[in-house]
C-alpha cells in the first residue's frame, strides 16, 4: 500500500518534470492567465469523476483548515513564485524556490510515526546541489536589492513544503478535495490576472496544445497524484525524489532542442540518483525483505 502510493507521488514528480517544456511551447501568456486557465483545466478531471459518480460530493464536505491549507497551498506557492520572479533573478529566485524539497525532508521529522535519519539528510543534500548544478550554471550572484523576491522566493519554498506536511495530517480527507483547490486556484488567478496583466492569447494551435498538456498533466493530474502520494506513500523519498523534476526538466528540454547537453547535467543526474536512492534506503531494504520471506 505504502509503495504504491509512493509511486502515485513519484508520477507527480515525472509530470512536473514536464513543466518547462510546456511552459516554453505555450507562447508569451502571462504567469496568472496561464494558471488561470491551466487549473481550470485540472479540475476536469476531479469534475467528471464527481458527475459520474455523484456519491462522491459528500467528501467536499471538509473543515474549513481543509480548504483553507489546500488552496493555500495551490494558489500560495503559484502566487509567490510569481511574485519572487518579477522581483529577482529567475536563477536565485529558482535555487530559493527549490529549498522545498529539502524543508518536507526536515519537515518529516515532526510527523506522528516518522523517523528522520542521516541519509534522509544526506539524499536531501545531494538533490539539491544537483539542482545547483542545473540551474546556476552561469553562476549564482546573490544582490540586496532583490531582498523582496528572496523573500517571496523563501515563503513559496515554505508553503509548498508546509502544504505537504500538513496534508499528510489529512490522510483521511479524500483526494477529491483537489478538484475544488484547483478551482480556487483557477478564480484567484483569474483576479490576479485581470488586476496585474494584460492578456495574451495562445497565437497556434501548437502553443493552445501546450496550455492543455500543462493543464492536463503538471498544473492538474500531478496534484491529484502528490496529494495521494503524500498522505499515504513515503513523504521522506517523495521529499528527496522531487530534486528529480528540474534534472528531468533539463533533460526533456534537449531532447527537443530547447537546451544543450553538459557535464553539468550528467553530474546533476548522478547526484539526484544516489540522493534518492540513499533517501530510499529503508523502503527498499523492507521491501526486500518482505519478498524474501518463507511462505508459511
């Protein structure tokens, strides 16, 4: 059970790794428009499932901390890495952003029936100078002046990472609840859109396709997976896991041709590998055991 939802909160990741290269094909729409329409799109999916199953709507009936961490943690993470990338290099403001993985690792440890050990640390550590690695490769140039992005930068990585945790204390809230995080998503950046940005339109069919297959996959079914993932599967190894995502991400982008290879990646990879591996140690060791055990 734990291991399947492990892998549910695996997908997430393998989807987000998607991100960049939907984001670069989408064309020039503005950030919240985007999310806006791509959260709209996500909640599809959660719709069609409550309409073909109308037994399902009691489980939207949750407490009002319920909603109030979900779309906070939606429309929170998406608002202030936003907002950190107006205000500061995309580079730092990234690398910042980025600390989330290695918070929920830290994080875990403040979880009922959760041990946190040394290569839980270590794996965490691992990822993240990978992540390094990938996105400061022309150098990281920290300056006063963008202390307002840092800062939003900083609380994006502490409300996503606090989402997560506080999630895994809903483990009995039914991952239908995502369907309506999305929605209110999708309505707060719709107001953040018409206040700050002036719209943008698709301009081919190709880019529309984009804007569906961020909504479809990386801004919709990768929220349902996380959420499944995080209450019920490893939140240590999905912690240290994520550092996956922007080497995957790289990687995607040369296969089409929107990034060139380097000894960086091939390093990042090695890094992400063994921290994840190193982060794993215990489920795959247990796991091991479980199958070699004599049939009574």
């Amino acid at each position: 059970m734990k291991f399947k939802a492990t892998l549910i909160g695996f997908a997430a990741i393998l989807m987000w790794s998607l991100l960049a290269l939907f984001t670069a094909a989408s064309g020039k729409m503005p950030p919240f428009q985007l999310s806006a329409i791509c959260f709209l799109i996500g909640s599809l999916p959660g719709i069609f499932v409550l309409a073909s199953k109308p037994e399902r709507l009691p489980l939207l009936r949750q407490p009002a901390k319920v909603w109030i961490t979900g779309i906070a943690g939606l429309f929170g993470y998406h608002f202030l890495y936003f907002t950190a990338l107006r205000n500061a290099p995309a580079v730092e403001a990234g690398l910042i952003a980025y600390l989330w993985p290695l918070f929920i690792v830290v994080g875990s440890a403040l979880l009922p029936g959760e041990k946190l050990g040394w290569h839980h640390i270590a794996g965490a550590l691992a990822g993240l100078v990978g992540t390094i690695l990938i996105v400061a490769r022309n150098g990281i140039a920290f300056d006063d002046a963008y202390a307002l992005g840092y800062g939003a930068a900083f609380l994006c990585a502490f409300t996503w990472s606090g989402y997560s945790l506080i999630t895994r204390r809903f483990d009995a809230v039914s991952t239908d609840v995502v369907t309506g995080f999305c929605l209110a998503t999708s309505a707060l950046s719709l107001l953040c859109h018409l206040g700050l940005e002036t719209t943008v339109w698709p301009e081919t069919l190709f880019e529309w396709l984009a804007v569906a297959g961020l909504g479809l996959l990386p801004v919709g079914a990768a929220f349902y997976a996380w959420d499944h993932g995080v209450k019920n599967g490893d939140i240590q190894f999905l912690g240290v896991a994520s550092y996956a995502a922007p080497v995957l991400s790289t990687l995607i982008l040369i296969l089409f041709g929107f990034a060139e290879p380097s000894w960086r990646i091939v390093a990042a990879c090695l890094l992400v590998t063994g921290g994840a591996v190193l982060a794993a140690k215990d489920m795959i060791f247990r796991k091991g055991r479980a199958t070699t055990q004599p049939a009574e």
